[in-house]
C-alpha cells in the first residue's frame, strides 16, 4: 500500500490496482488493474494510512488478460516509493537511493526476474542487446567499446557533430559507475545558450592513456574542433585535452574553483576572518 495520507495504488494478491471511484464516501472504495485492457477490479474498506484497509472482494477476470507478477509488482512498489520520498522528503536523492538500492530485493526476486542476468566478472563479457544499442532514430549508440574493451562510449555520429564549434563541458563522477568501471564521463556541449549531454563514456581507468583513448576515440569522428574545454581541475585530464586538441582553449571550472578556494581558506585556518569579514565582497 502507498505510504502516504491518501492512498491512491493497491497491491493485493500479486496485481497492482489504481483507486477506480468511491462506492460509499465514507468506508468502501473500488479499484482497477494498471494493466492496460485489464477489467480486474477489487473492493476495499478505507484509503488512508493508519486505519484497517480490508480487501472485500476481488474478481479473476484478470486471468483473461494476464497472470500474476508479484515479482514485477515489487519492483513497481519499489519504484513509487523513491518517487514518492524524492518527492516529499528533503533527504538527497543520492541517499534515497542508497537506502532503497538493488541490494535490498531478495533473493528469489532477483533469481526470478529476466532483467537480472548475472553480473559480467570481466569486461569481455559484457553484452549489449541491439535494442539497447540503436535509439528511436535508428542510429548507432554503442559508439566505441575501445581496445580490448578498456573503454564504452554512448553516443550517436550526430550528436559527436554538436561538438565542433561548440563550448563543450565534461565532467567525471566515481558514485554511479557500474561495476568493473572506474568511472563515468560525460560530455555537454552548449548550444543555443543550453547545456546538452552529448556522450557517456564508460573508463576502466582513471590514468591519463585512458583519457587520451576516451578522447581520440571522439576526436577522430569531429570534421571541427570545439571552441573550448571546461572541465574540473583534475590534471591528467586538463593535460590530455591539450594533448589530443591543441589548438582548443581549455579551463577549469568555476565551481569547481570556488570549492577549492573554500577547502584551502579551511585548511589555512582562515574560515572564521572570511566568515566575519564585514568588508568582504561577493
């Protein structure tokens, strides 16, 4: 049942009900299968937490139409209760996340379940369907897998043809990369006066002969070069963007920049005097 004041889904008995219409205002309500083309319907007493909610009735047209997935079920009710706590709750979505993880379904589920195929142990095993690999527009999307596998990259030839002549940004995050993988890289590029996601890159290693791979890999296909690089300050990959285009300004990030500053005010045991300074100028 939903955690909220108001109860609007219902999962008895391995289905997964939307609230159809109030019967009597004060105790009974119907509900109808999600399932599109489904009649199913269930009757309960009560919608709101905290009171008894007692399944009355319950019909097996469902039958007709399609079987049971509790399995299924738990991974829909899984999915609306991150939506409901990113919704309601000031916790970060990171957290949430981390609290309601894979980890947490048990193990029939996850033995029971098609979409769970056993984990690569190495990155020659990886497999991607080609319907995972083509986008609605019929292009490629499995750009490069790289040599020997060190590397993926996400991307389609037109959206590599963004890049030229652009400002492009990248940026690197250690959290949401998969297993077997050091790291997840995107690039954006600025177009119109709005920032794009352009390319996943997928890197083995965080080295700067991964970062010279991921980004000759690009380059080859860019008739232009972009106008300029923002990225982090991180050194071995300001090094390789000179490396791999130089001709192309690049720079560091101003946010990154301002966190820096911050880390060494603190370190320098400053924080205090910046923090009081009435003169200070923002």
């Amino acid at each position: 049942m939903s955690d909220v004041d108001q109860i609007t889904t219902c999962v008895p008995v391995g289905y997964y009900y939307r609230q159809n219409e109030q019967q009597n205002k004060k105790t009974i309500f119907n509900w109808r299968c999600i399932k599109a083309g489904c009649k199913g319907t269930c009757q309960t007493y009560s919608n709101r937490v905290g009171e008894d909610v007692i399944l009355i009735s319950i019909n097996d047209i469902h039958e007709n139409f399609h079987s049971a997935s509790p399995n299924k079920i738990k991974i829909l009710e899984r999915r609306r209760k991150i939506g409901h706590k990113v919704e309601f709750s000031d916790e970060k979505p990171r957290k949430i996340l981390h609290e309601l993880n894979d980890n947490n379904l048990d193990d029939e589920m996850i033995a029971n379940s098609a979409n769970y195929p056993p984990n690569p142990k190495k990155l020659s095993e990886i497999y991607f369907p080609d319907f995972l690999t083509i986008t609605k527009k019929k292009e490629n999307f499995l750009f490069d897998s790289g040599a020997d596998s060190e590397f993926i990259i996400f991307t389609t030839e037109s959206n590599l043809q963004n890049l030229k002549n652009a400002h492009v940004f990248v940026d690197g995050t250690f959290d949401i990369a998969p297993k077997l993988f050091a790291q997840v890289y995107t690039i954006h590029a600025l177009i119109d006066g709005r920032c794009f996601l352009m390319a996943y890159g997928l890197l083995s290693r965080k080295t700067e002969e991964m970062y010279v791979e991921f980004l000759n890999a690009v380059q080859i296909k860019l008739k232009h070069h972009p106008l300029s690089i923002t990225s982090d300050f991180e050194k071995g990959f300001i090094n390789t963007s000179m490396k791999v285009f130089p001709k192309v300004n690049v720079f560091g990030c101003f946010f990154h920049f301002k966190q820096s500053m911050w880390r060494k005010i603190s370190e320098l045991g400053l924080k205090v005097i910046y923090l009081e300074d009435e003169n200070d100028i923002y």
